[in-house]
C-alpha cells in the first residue's frame, strides 16, 4: 500500500481497535488491545493485530490493501503462522480491499495446495471484505474513529461518484464536528481526506472537502495544497519550456522534479519565455 495510505489507515485502526472488530468481525466479549509485536524481521509489518481477553484468548490481525498484489495471499500465511508462533492462540485473519483495483484472482478468502497428495497439506482460510461493497452509511455510522473510511464506502445510485463522496463528506463533517473534540475532528476529517484519493483524483478530493475551516488550517491540508502547486508550476515551466525549445530529456524533467522551492519553480516559468536553453531554465536561482 502506499505510504500515505498505509499510515492513515493504521492510525484509524489503532485508534479505534473496538470499532475495527464490531464493523469487520464480531464486537468483542473480552478485553481488547493493540499487540506491539515484531513480525518485520521477515522485512514485512503487519497493519493492525489486535489481542482479544486477559489472559490472552484469541488474535485479529487485519490488513488493509489498496492496490492488487499477485502474493498477498502468501503474506497472510506468513503473519498469521508467525503470531500463532509467538502467542499459541488462534489467529483470525481479515483482508480488507481497499477499492476495486485491489483485487486480484490470487485473493479469494483461501489458500490451498497439496505439493504431496495425501501427505500434508496447507489449508488456510481468511475474511475477505471489499469495502465498496459495504454501504457509506453503515461505515458513517460505525464506531467515530473509523468513520472516515464511509468515504471508501459503497455510493448511492443515480449519482456520479464525485456527487456521492461530496454527501457523505458533508455528513461526516457534521458528525465529527458535533461528536469529536476539534484537534481529533481534524485529525479525521485529513483521514479522509487523505483516503478519498483513493477513489478521486487530488483535485477532486481537494474540492469534495474545500470550505472546511479546521480542515483548512491543518498541516496536511496546506501541505497537499503546496504540492499540488508544486506540480502545476512545473508543467508550467515545461509547457512554456517547450514551445520555445522543444521536448525536454529525461535528465531534464529529472531535475525538474528535484526542484521543491514553489518561488523558485515560479521564477523559471518567467524565464522559460526568454531563455535559449533548458539549462539556462534549470539555472534559475
């Protein structure tokens, strides 16, 4: 998953253990908590593992993935063999896709062959959940800390996609609002943000979501802003660039990309009208 991704959703999961297990699983009849154990010496982490009763009875370990991966699949064994290992209870596994660009034929709830036939087998089971197929208002209406993902949620019909996501951000903004302290409303609200690109372009999700007063103000928010100004300045510089000089190299557009200083990328559009060499673009100071 990507990084951003991956942290915006781990962050919420964390957050929000007990709505994880009633909105995905089952609600907990025992003490729930986060297990801070070490399956990366295999160089994999796992996203979410959850420890249900004191002493410890049973593991939820839940995955979230956003993008198709041919051996995902073998991943799970590995987390699920690694934790049984570790604590020597049952380890219930849950994959939640993302979107429907997660999917893959490999990912179908089930791990089974049989290299020796009738001499030992692997027989491995997990829950599949595609998150678009659940509806945006059963997620809105979960547990506060998971609410956000009502934006990966399945939409309405009768109403485009970018219509749909503008309701539920509407309405997840009023509850969070009216049900969360404003530094957690924020935190939420830049988390779906954040997952709504996974379902629209940044400008899109920037919109469904522009008009938000504590929104607006947070970090995040300003910083997706500066980076897509970032990337708009620097098809300035290569429209302007090449009209005048051509096609720019990878070498060029390399260094292009490398530049980070939004006043400075603003400077070379200017001198992109003038100037007889990309070189002498790059230069800019």
């Amino acid at each position: 998953m990507a990084m951003t991704f991956d942290a915006t959703l781990k962050d919420l999961a964390r957050e929000c253990p007990l709505g994880v297990l009633a909105e995905f699983d089952e609600p907990a009849s025992a003490p729930v908590r986060s297990l801070n154990v070490d399956v990366s010496a295999i160089s994999k982490s796992a996203d979410l593992v959850l420890g249900i009763g004191e002493p410890l009875e049973e593991i939820v370990h839940v995955e979230f993935q956003s993008s198709a991966a041919a051996w995902k699949h073998a991943d799970l064994v590995l987390y699920n063999a690694l934790l049984f290992s570790q604590h020597h209870v049952p380890v219930h596994t849950i994959l939640i896709l993302l979107r429907p660009q997660a999917e893959h034929p490999n990912s179908d709830g089930s791990v089974r062959y049989s290299p020796r036939p009738g001499r030992g087998k692997m027989d491995f089971g997990y829950q599949l959940v595609r998150l678009w197929q659940r509806p945006a208002e059963q997620l809105m209406a979960a547990e506060l800390g998971i609410a956000p993902l009502a934006m990966l949620g399945q939409l309405p019909q009768g109403v485009t996609t970018e219509e749909g996501l503008a309701a539920v951000a509407q309405r997840l903004v009023e509850r969070l609002t009216s049900e969360a302290e404003p530094a957690r409303a924020t935190k939420l609200l830049t988390s779906a943000l954040l997952l709504t690109g996974l379902r629209v372009d940044r400008h899109a999700a920037l919109n469904i979501f522009r008009g938000v007063h504590m929104l607006e103000e947070s970090d995040t928010y300003l910083m997706i802003l500066e980076r897509g100004e970032e990337r708009t300045r620097r098809g300035d510089v290569l429209l302007v660039g090449e009209e005048k000089l051509g096609a720019a190299d990878e070498s060029v557009v390399a260094k292009l990309e490398a530049v980070k200083d939004l006043d400075r990328l603003k400077r070379m559009v200017r001198k992109a009208v003038k100037a007889t060499s990309w070189q002498e673009i790059l230069d800019t100071p």
